[in-house]
C-alpha cells in the first residue's frame, strides 16, 4: 500500500485547472486521484512494470 503522506504543490493556469476539475468529476474521481494515476503510468512507462519493487524498496530514500 502507498503512503500517503508527500505533499506536491503545482502552479497551474486557473482555467485549466477548472477544467482538469470539470474532467475529474464527470469520471467521479478526485483531482488527486487522477494525479496519482498519471504519476503511476508515467513512473511505469519509465521504468517498466515492475517499477514497485525499485521505488518501494527500503534503500530509497524518502
């Protein structure tokens, strides 16, 4: 299971935001949890599938 406990804090145009919130809603998920999911693809596109065990192992550092 993830923690949950890093703060990222972006500076986006407001119009986008508001439709990136608009989108979010009609898919009936969270800002954050869209974030989180680019986060995950984006994480697995550069590392490849099995990307958890390397970013989650206890050598890294927080």
């Amino acid at each position: 299971m993830e923690k949950r406990t890093a703060r990222l804090t972006l500076l986006v145009d407001p119009n986008k935001k508001a439709a990136f919130e608009k989108l979010c809603a009609q898919e009936d998920v969270t800002p954050s949890q869209k974030i989180r999911q680019f986060m995950r693809d984006y994480i697995e596109e550069k590392l490849g599938t099995d990307w958890r065990e390397e970013v989650f192992s206890d050598d890294v550092a927080p």
